[in-house]
C-alpha cells in the first residue's frame, strides 16, 4: 500500500507533440508549387507551363473585363479553390480580384490580390457554392482608368467536404504530428504490464493567435471559443491611444487590463497593438488638432512611456507604429519639425551673430 501512496508509476514521457489544426491549412490543390508566396515574381515557377492558359486582359473603366476567361459548371455544395498568377502592363499597381457572374448567381468575389507592372502576384482565392450553375470567371480591378491585365495559369479545383477533410488529414498527419512514446515502469524501474494510459489534450500546442475585442469580457460563449482554440492574441482596439486616451490628458485603461487579465489567466500570449499608428485618420482627435510641435511631441512621448510601462513585461511584443509602410504620419511630422527648428536656429544664428 505504501508504494501506491508514495506515487507508483513513474511516468517517462518523450514527447513532442503535436497536434492539431483546424479548418484553414493550405491545400495542394494546384499544379504549381503552392506555397503562399506573396512576392511579386519577375519570372513564373518553372512548374508552370507558360503558354497554356496565357490571357491578356483588358479591364473596362467600370471596372468589368470585356472577355471571359473560363466559363466552368459549378457544382451545388462544392468547395472551390482558385488562383491565377496576374500582371499589369501599363500601371504601377493596383486591385484585381477575381469574380463569378452567372444566370441567377450573383457576383461573387474569389479572391484579390495587388497586381503589379513588371512582376507576376499570386491571385488565390476560393468560394462555396449553393446552385448548380454555369458561371463565368472574370477579372476585375475598381480604378479610375482602364488597367491592362496578364493572366496565367487560371486555376479552378473543386473539392467536397469529405475530399477537403481527408486532403486536411493527410497534411496534418504529414507536417503536423510526430511519434510520441512511453515509458511506464514501477519506481523500482521494472516495467508495468497491461497498464491502461488515457490522453487528453487540454491546450493546443500550436500557436494560433487571433485577434479579439471587448466583448469578450461579456460573453461567455465568445470567451470559451477563444481560449480554448488560441493562444496568442492582440486587442483589436483597447490599447489603441484614441481608446485609452480618448480624452487629452483622462487616460482609461479599464478594457485593456480586464483584457490583459483574461489573456494571462488564460495563458494567451499578447502581442502589443499598437504604441503609435502612422495613419493621420486613427489618431485621437484632440491630437489632430495639435499645431505646437512642442506639444506634440510631448503626448508622444508620455502615450508611449503610460502605454508601454503599464504592461511591460507581460507582453511578447509591441506593434510600435502600425501601418507605417504606407502611411507617415510622424515621420512627416518630425521631419518636419527638424527642420523648422533648424531653420529657427539658423535666424537665431543669424540675428545674433552665434
Ligand atoms: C444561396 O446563397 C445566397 C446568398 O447567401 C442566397 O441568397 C440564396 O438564396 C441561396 N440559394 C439557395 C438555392 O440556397
Ligand atoms: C467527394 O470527393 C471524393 C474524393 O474526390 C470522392 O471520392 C467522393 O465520391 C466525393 N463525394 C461526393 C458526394 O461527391
Ligand atoms: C518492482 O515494484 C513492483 C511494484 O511495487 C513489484 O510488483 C515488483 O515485484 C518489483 N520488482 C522488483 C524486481 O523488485
Ligand atoms: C473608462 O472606460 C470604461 C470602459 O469603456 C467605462 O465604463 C468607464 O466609464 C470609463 N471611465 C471613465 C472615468 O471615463
Ligand atoms: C513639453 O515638456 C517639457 C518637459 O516636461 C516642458 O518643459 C514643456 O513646457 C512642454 N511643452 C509644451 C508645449 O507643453
């Protein structure tokens, strides 16, 4: 009796694991190779047969091709994954995305991309149909002027849910679990025979992240979704500077920390979103309105020493500036700035000979 109280089995476990993922993995549907490549490629994988399915395309200024590009029956419940490499010819860049049109089918998007002139982009995209129907594959690109379209290798692959699944299946048997093995012995090391040993798994190993907002402090429902399926998130706008400092000067952390709290009593990693964002829209108004550069730099610096130090250390990292490969909101200001106060300087230097 005494052994059992002192802990019989020494449970040697070697594992590593695992696991699962659900819906969402890329499939293998296509002849090229398919992994998410989303730079622009000067030349197509040599996978690909160029001359086949070559097209050239040429999008009206309402934003509809003249000329389809493949008329295709679709299936009722079929899964349909599409893609096509596409290239423009006479604009730097812009959107095209493709798009279904048919007798009673309404137009339906398949995917998008942002084309480019000189290089191929990977359009992939995919739908679920409802009818069985003909429908026609189109191209289109919203923009003030004609754009003119290259397009290879349009691909279309139809899958049901039990072929999607078992495709799944196989990726995830293939990349996604490895062999786990056991060792159960008495303390004494000599082996347990007939031992029954049950597994339950209690956290994905994976790290699957999504966002998510406040509402799920209020629901339970949206609560246990999340925690039980992901393990990495960022708040969608609670730690945003117009959310916790909506009011110059009032700062309000009372959603980002109850959030903050939910996420670590959960064990979901966060990652910072965001210090700054370099897009003029999305600042607090009443820092819009700010004209002394002094000032301004001034509630930067206390947004990033409040934000920052409030949750140092219980974060895996910071979005410092969001959005700030397209938008300059305070480089453009402090350049500015620079330069005026060197400017200011230099008549300073000026009017009093320093
Ligand atoms: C198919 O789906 C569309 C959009 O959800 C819906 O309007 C339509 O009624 C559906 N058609 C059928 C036959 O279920
Ligand atoms: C679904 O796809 C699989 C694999 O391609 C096929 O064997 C099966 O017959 C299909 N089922 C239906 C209902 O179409
Ligand atoms: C090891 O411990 C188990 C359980 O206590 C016992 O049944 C077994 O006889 C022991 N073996 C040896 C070699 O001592
Ligand atoms: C702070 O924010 C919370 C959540 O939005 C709100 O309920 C509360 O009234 C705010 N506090 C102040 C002092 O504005
Ligand atoms: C900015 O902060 C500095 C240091 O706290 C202070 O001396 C200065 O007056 C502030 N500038 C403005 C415009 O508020």
């Amino acid at each position: 009796m005494k052994r059992f109280n002192n802990g019989v089995f020494h449970f040697v476990v070697f594992i590593s694991i695992l696991l699962f993922l659900g819906p969402g993995l890329s499939m293998h549907p296509f002849s090229y190779d398919h992994s998410l490549k989303s730079e622009c490629l000067m030349e197509l994988p040599q996978t690909i047969n160029t001359g086949e399915g070559f097209q050239e395309l040429k999008i009206k200024e309402n934003g509809e091709n003249g000329k389809v590009v493949e008329r295709v029956n679709l299936q009722k419940g079929g899964i349909y994954s599409i893609s096509a490499w596409v290239k423009l010819r006479n604009e730097k860049e812009r959107a095209v995305r493709i798009t279904l049109r048919g007798k009673n089918v309404r137009y339906v998007d398949g995917g998008q991309v942002i084309a480019k002139k000189g290089c191929w982009s990977l359009l992939k995209g995919g739908f679920i149909v409802n009818v069985s129907a003909p429908v026609d594959i189109l191209f289109k690109s919203d923009g003030s002027a004609a754009a003119e379209i290259n397009v290879q290798n349009v691909r279309l692959q139809r899958f049901n849910k039990t072929h999607w699944r078992l495709q799944q299946d196989q990726v995830i048997e293939k990349i996604r679990k490895s062999k786990v093995r056991f060792q159960v012995s008495f303390q004494n090391k000599s082996t347990v025979e007939g031992s029954l040993i049950s597994i339950k798994q209690i956290r994905p190993s994976f790290l699957l992240g999504c966002a998510m907002n406040y509402r799920i402090l209020e629901s339970d429902s949206y609560r246990e979704w999340f925690v039980s399926r992901f393990r990495l998130t960022s708040f969608t706008n609670e730690m945003k500077w117009y959310t916790t400092e909506e009011v110059r000067g009032q700062e309000n952390y009372t959603l980002a920390d109850a959030m903050m709290q939910l996420a670590e009593e959960n064990k979901v990693l966060v990652k910072g979103h965001t210090v700054l964002w370099d897009d003029k829209k999305w600042q607090p108004i009443w820092v819009k309105s700010i004209t002394d550069p002094d000032d301004l730099k001034n509630v930067t610096l206390n947004r990033m020493n409040s934000v920052m130090k409030r949750y140092k250390g219980r974060l895996i990292g910071w979005d410092v500036i969001n959005e700030n490969l397209h938008y300059s909101y305070y480089e453009d200001i402090f350049f500015f700035f620079f330069w005026l106060k060197m400017l200011k300087r230099f008549s300073y230097d000026l009017l009093f000979g320093l």
